[in-house]
C-alpha cells in the first residue's frame, strides 16, 4: 500500500484524508477555462481563492495539454509562469504542470512543492532535474502526445498496460534517487483514452493503488464527463464533484480540480460518513 505521507519540498502532507489540487491555467487556450487566468494578476488572485477555499495544493500549468493543442517552447512557458510561480511558491504548495527539464530548473529553486508532468519525467533532463530537488512529481500516463493522443487509442488490457507503464516510470524515478514518499501516480483520465478505457481505469483505481504509489486522478471538466451528461464545458461542476467524489472512494489520495469548494464540501460529507471519528456532535 502506498506511503501514509507525502513528502513535497518543505511540505509534508498525511494522505489519511484526500487532498485537492486547484487548477491554474496561465494559458490562453485551455479546454476547461478558456484563458480566465492568462493573465499573471487573475492567475495570482484565482491562486488565493482557491486556497481560501480549501485547495491543499495549486497546480500552475503553461502549457495546454487538451487533444490537439500546440507545443509551447520552454521560453514561452516561463515566460507565462514566472511571475505567477514567484508569487506564489513562497506561500502555498504549488506543483508546475510541466514536462521540460528547462522549465523544471528554472523552477524548482524557487520553492515549487511538486513537478506534475503529464510526460512522466520522459523528456532529456526531467528525470534529473526532479532527483536532484526535494519536490514530489507526479506521473502520469500519456499514449502519444497531445496532437495525437486521441486517434483511436487501443489497449489489450488498458489497467495491465498503464499500471506497467506508471510502475515502471515510478521504479525509474526511485532509481535515479526520487524517494518513494516523493511520488505520486496518475492513470491520465482523457490522455489517449476512450470513455471506455477511461471508465474501466476509473473502477479500477484501487488496483493502480495497490502498486504501491499515492494516485492523483484528474477528471474535473473533462470530455468524459461531457460524454456522460451531455453537458459544455462550462456546464460541468456537478458531474465534476460527483467524479472527485467516486475517485476517492475508489482509491483516489489527491484530486485535481477547477471547482474547488464544492469539491471540498463533497469531500467531508464523504468523509463525515465514512470516518465516525472524523464528526462528533
Ligand atoms: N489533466 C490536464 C492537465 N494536467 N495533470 C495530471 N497529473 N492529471 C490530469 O488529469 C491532467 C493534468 C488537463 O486539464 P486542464 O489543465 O484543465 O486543461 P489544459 O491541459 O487544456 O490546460
């Protein structure tokens, strides 16, 4: 079973409740958010709100990864970033949604509590940048790159091949020197997957979790969700609580999420049902 705590730069946080990632797209084309914190002032100001309600950890991401985005260069990707990660880094427990070692370099030093890269420390450099600071990283599964991702993904056994591929990003990560309590896993919900995959990677969280890794899902808005309800973007919050909610009751230990206070509101009602200790009157 994975490690009771995670260890995150200058953050230690028990995994004995789950804990909640808020969004911060410092992009002007992402899927979810359609630019609302392209700018670094609403980006800084959306980082304080989503701490005053109740995020654990910020999530700052330069880059959209949605299906068929372009790559942004690494010079461009800090240039979003900078500013919002020196703000925030000092005060909070920011991760960087990045998978450049130029990016990571650039930021680790500044404080940052994690590296979440939807790449798994695969791009030349990553791997070292991360073992060499005292963040935590986040991988998680990607088939193919954003530009292709989605061009009819087939998997024999989707839970067999991702959970091969997490293992063996994570055991490569522990090798280079990433301590254990450092690593979180992620099954990369909508990352080169049908709804059918992604659902059976969804039911299936607890034995991802059995490898031995905390798991990070990330399903908050996304096309899924869509597929299920019928609803835009803009339309999903209910279906995205109820989908952090079932994440963690299969096995879920962070959520990534836009919608951060009603996240946090599902989450103790779960956890006032399933903890008895957890709320005496
Ligand atoms: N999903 C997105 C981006 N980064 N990182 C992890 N670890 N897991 C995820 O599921 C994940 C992720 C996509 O969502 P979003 O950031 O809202 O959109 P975009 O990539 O278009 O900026």
């Amino acid at each position: 079973m994975p490690s009771a705590r995670l260890s995150a730069g200058r953050f230690v946080f028990d995994l004995d409740r789950p804990l909640i990632m808020g969004v911060i797209n410092v992009t002007p084309d992402s899927f979810s958010d359609r630019g609302d914190s392209f700018d670094a002032d609403a980006a800084i100001a959306r980082a304080e709100q989503l701490v005053a309600e109740g995020a654990d950890l910020l999530d700052v991401g330069g880059e959209s990864t949605r299906p068929g985005a372009p790559d942004v260069p690494a010079d461009e990707e800090l240039r979003r970033i900078l500013p919002v990660v020196r703000a925030l880094a000092p005060r909070f427990a920011v991760s960087v949604d990045t998978s450049k070692a130029d990016v990571m370099r650039e930021v680790l030093p500044l404080g940052v509590a994690m590296v979440n890269d939807v790449r798994s420390l695969r791009e030349p450099g990553a791997l070292d940048a991360v073992a060499a600071s005292d963040a935590a990283v986040c991988l998680m599964h990607m088939r193919g790159s954003p530009r292709t991702m989605q061009d009819h993904p087939v998997y024999a056994d989707v839970v067999v091949e991702v959970g091969g591929f997490l293992r063996e990003r994570a055991l490569a990560a522990e090798a280079s020197g990433v301590a254990r309590e450092r690593i979180v896993i992620d099954p990369g919900f909508g990352f080169g997957k049908t709804a059918a995959h992604n659902l059976t990677l969804w039911r299936q969280l607890g034995a991802l979790r059995s490898l031995g890794w905390p798991i990070l899902a990330g399903l908050s808005r996304k096309s899924l969700l869509g597929t299920i309800t019928g609803r835009s973007v803009d339309q999903r919050v209910h279906a995205s609580v109820a989908a952090a909610l079932l994440a963690v009751q299969r096995g879920a230990d962070i959520v990534r999420v836009h919608d951060v206070a009603a996240t946090r509101d599902a989450l103790a009602v779960l956890r006032a049902v399933d903890h008895e200790e957890s709320f005496q009157s």
